[in-house]
C-alpha cells in the first residue's frame, strides 16, 4: 500500500499557508465595491457635464454663438462617450461560478488594470476636442474686438491650468494601474 501524497507534501513544505477563501472573498467584495463608488462618482461627474454644458449650448445657440454652441455640444458627446467608456471598459466584470475567488479577483485586477492604463484613451481623449474648440471659440471672440493676442492671452492660463489637470488625471491612473499591478504580482506569488 502507498502512502497518501498529502503527508509526503506537508513533510516538504510544513510552513505553508493557504489563503482563506473567507479573506479573499471579502478582499474581492471590497476591491468591487470601490470600483462601483468610483464608477457612480465618475457618472454623476459625466451628468453633471452633460447637464451643464448641454445647458450652456442651447444658450450659446440661442445667442447666435454657433461657434461656442458647438464647443459645448462636443463637451457633452464626450462626457457621453467618457461614460460608455467607464460602463464598457471599467465596470466590475461579472463573478463566474467556475472561478475560484483568486481567479476572479486576478481578472477583476487585470480588468481595472487595463482600464487605469488606458485613461488618456477613452476618458481624457472624448473631452479633448471639446475643450480644445471651447478656448478657441473664446479665443476667437475676444480676437474679434481686440486682436487674437488679446484672444491667446485671454485663454493661455486657464488653458494651461487644463493640460495641467488632464496630466495629473492620466498620471494619477498611471500610478493606481501600478498598485493594481503590485496586487496581482502578489496574487500571483500565492500560486
């Protein structure tokens, strides 16, 4: 008769842990349940543009301000684009009933992981043509009566202060796709 493998292993490895499926349970509630906070954050965020700027283009529209009307109508198509991108690209992917718990966290890791990385993408890059056409319709007003130096000097600060903003956002999500990249490391370390 042969001796069970189980002995032979815990005589090999007898400081070995596993994880408790209990703790990886509530470390993957937990990671989803801050991915939805932050995904109802975003959507507010997007309504509140959308809300906003959609108001803001009927009344340039209503002023005769084509120009400016189409700057925020742009805006709100891509607060609607950014949420699309957030409900396709970062939502918390659905927990498969095959899956072990560390399986489906790593691929929820992977999943905001890719999200994160691609920010300057799908959530910078829908605002961008909007923001862009709202400084130059300002720009240009201003250009009308005083010349476009007058029109540049007007927008160059708050313009500044813009690609300042949108450069903390892509390098903030750089660096939490980087922690989520250290979670899976360790994750992976358990295997």
């Amino acid at each position: 008769m042969t001796k069970p493998p189980l002995p032979a292993w815990c005589d090999a490895a007898p400081d070995a842990a596993f994880t408790d499926p209990v703790d990886c349970a509530a470390q993957a509630s937990k990671f989803e349940r801050t991915v939805s906070r932050r995904n109802l954050f975003e959507y507010l965020a997007c309504a509140f543009v959308i809300g906003v700027f959609g108001f803001g283009a009927f009344r340039a529209a209503g002023d005769g301000d084509t120009l400016m009307a189409f700057a925020l109508l742009s805006t709100v198509i891509g607060a609607v684009v950014v949420a699309w991108g957030l409900w396709k690209r970062a939502s918390n992917l659905v927990r498969r009933a095959e899956d072990a718990c560390l399986v489906h966290l790593r691929r929820q890791f992977e999943h905001q992981n890719r999200a994160l990385r691609a920010v300057p993408l799908w959530y910078l890059g829908p605002l961008v043509p909007g923001l862009a056409l709202f400084y130059f319709a300002e720009a240009s007003g201003v250009a009308e009566q005083a010349g476009w130096l007058a029109g540049i000097e007007e927008i160059a600060l708050r313009a500044l202060i813009s690609v300042l903003i949108f450069a903390a956002i892509a390098y903030l999500n750089h660096w939490a796709a980087k922690s989520i990249e250290r979670k899976i490391e360790e994750l992976d370390s358990l295997a």
